[in-house]
C-alpha cells in the first residue's frame, strides 16, 4: 500500500454526504487518482520552467 495522501475520515464524511456507503479500498484508490494528478502538475511545472506547482498546473 502507497502512502495516502487523502484525509480518511474526511472522504467518508463527504461519501456519506452524497447519500453513499464507502468500501474498503475507495480511501485508497482517491488517493492514487490525487498522485496521478500531483505528478502531472509536477510535470506541467517543470516544462513551464518553475519548480512552484500552480493552481494552474492542475
């Protein structure tokens, strides 16, 4: 299992605000798809010549 990087309880909070249930492996998964996103603009940064991550970059 990978670092998380998503708040846990504040993903289920907002699962069950939606009227849902959370499975086991949902905290996990967000957490992947939030990597993803953070080495793209990681990436957008780079080739845009900074080493400050925008809001833009996302």
């Amino acid at each position: 299992m990978a670092e998380v990087l998503v708040v846990g309880s504040k993903v289920k909070e907002a699962i069950k605000k939606g009227g849902c249930n959370t499975a086991g492996d949902a905290v996990e998964a967000l957490s992947e798809v939030v990597a993803w996103h953070i080495k793209k603009a990681c990436e957008r940064a780079k080739a845009n010549g900074r080493k400050t991550v925008r809001a833009v970059d996302f």
